[in-house]
C-alpha cells in the first residue's frame, strides 16, 4: 500500500490515474475466489447453520487486529454517519454554508440506526456544538479532496453488498462509502473509497482488501483500485487490486468464520 498526502487536485482524479495504463478488466477471478471460500466454508460443516447465518462484516474482519478504533466509540460513530452524508451530498455536488445542519437532516433521512440516534439526543447543548465543529471541519476537508465529480464517472454512494454464502450459513455484508467507475470497462476502471473521520491505523490494510473482495465476488470483476482517506489528517491510503490481495481478504473472512 502507499501512503501520500492529500494531492493538490481532486484525489478522485488522482485515483483514477491515467487509462492508458490500467489492466484489462478481470472477470475470471472471482469465481475461483468464490470457490474457496465455498471450500474452506464446507470444511466447517455442521458447525455453520442456515437457521443462524453467520453475518461477517468489515468490522468483524479488523476487528481481529489489536489495534484499537476510536471510530468505534458512540461519538466517533456518530460523527462518521453524519460525515458519510457529506460524502452522498459531495457526490451530488451539493455544497451548503452549513455542512453539519445539512448533513444531520439527510442522515434523519436515512432512518438512522436508533442508538446512534440516541447517543445524538442524549447530547446536551454544548455537546452538540463539538459535534457541530467537528462535522464542520471534516466536511471541509472531504469537500477540498472530493472537488467536482463528473457525472461521467458513475459515481455511487454508501454501495451495499450482501451476499450468501454455504448455502446461506454464511453472509458477507458491505459498505463502501464511494465508487467511482463502471465494472462493464474494457479495462479496469472500479475504485472504492472509504472515507474515515479517525486517522488511518493499522487495520487499512484489512479493511481495504475486504472491500476489494466484496465488490469483486459481488460484480464478478476485479476492482481496479481500493483506497482509504481520513478527514482527520487528511491523509490518503491506496492499493492496486490483484490476486494476492483478493488472497489475503479470503483468508481474513475464513479466519473470521472460524474464530
């Protein structure tokens, strides 16, 4: 992986480098990749069940790297939520005086998870106020790297992934805060972006090539590229996607399923 500051122009135009030297879209990889997931899951037999799939997530894969997330305080997982509107609204080009009233009305929206929304209503004024300057200040540093996105670019928001594995025993579910690119490319063209209010810790590398793997078994084409940007330090993580890292995801989740 490479670590860089943030460019001086948009970092989906630094993500999306020059055409001319991508890789011809794979498309034979993610059946062999589903294979042995489908193998190492049979190993385990009766001890998966359909009746109780086990549900395996990014967080349940980093979750296995001792390094400790601040993100998965309340108030670190508050702020991400709303943070991850203003991607949605970055995405569609909207740009307010208020980043923070904008982006708690889209999230209310959203139908928020109801502890967040509860760690949110227990805030007092001042709290609410930090929250507020934080919102803010990450906002205007996604909106200094994001620049305008083209609408050329097929740009998605908070993509979903669900998909079922060992007979349903087992579901890989994702998220990806941004992709950018289409998988029907002659050549590869996918980055996925995940955007994190917290500075980028050990677990990148993780969490990345599980984003990687989900998108590939979920399209059938490799992604191109899977990259992480902090809000925080403004720092900007990225990794090429191929066999060996799309490897690595498989032995992540196997591991997970085992434990």
């Amino acid at each position: 992986m490479t670590l860089t500051t943030t460019p001086t122009g948009s970092i989906l135009e630094a993500l999306r480098g020059d055409r001319s030297e991508r890789p011809r879209r794979d498309t034979e990889t993610a059946a062999g990749l589903r294979a042995i997931l489908e193998d190492g899951l049979c190993e385990l037999g009766d001890r998966l069940s359909r009746s109780a799939p086990l549900v395996v997530t990014a967080a349940s894969v980093v979750r296995r790297d001792d390094a400790i997330d601040i993100a998965r305080a309340p108030m670190g997982r508050l702020r991400g939520a709303l943070v991850a509107q203003l991607v949605r609204l970055g995405a569609l080009e909207h740009r307010s005086d208020n980043a923070f009233i904008d982006a708690l009305r889209a999230w209310r929206v959203d139908q928020p998870a109801a502890d967040l929304l509860q760690v949110f209503d227990d805030l007092d004024a001042d709290g609410r106020a930090r929250l507020a300057t934080e919102v803010c200040a990450h906002g205007a540093t996604l909106d200094r790297a994001l620049g305008a996105v083209p609408a050329a670019w097929s740009v998605r928001t908070a993509v979903r992934t669900r998909l079922p594995l060992a007979n349903g025993a087992v579901v890989l579910r994702d998220t990806v805060d941004l992709v950018v690119g289409a998988s029907r490319d002659d050549t590869a063209s996918t980055v996925l972006v995940d955007v994190t209010t917290s500075p980028i810790g050990s677990s990148a590398a993780r969490l990345l090539r599980y984003h990687a793997l989900a998108q590939c078994l979920r399209t059938s084409v490799v992604p191109w590229r899977v990259a992480m940007f902090s809000t925080a330090t403004g720092e900007l993580v990225t990794a090429d996607v191929d066999v060996t890292l799309l490897g690595a995801a498989v032995d992540d989740v196997l591991g997970v399923v085992r434990q």
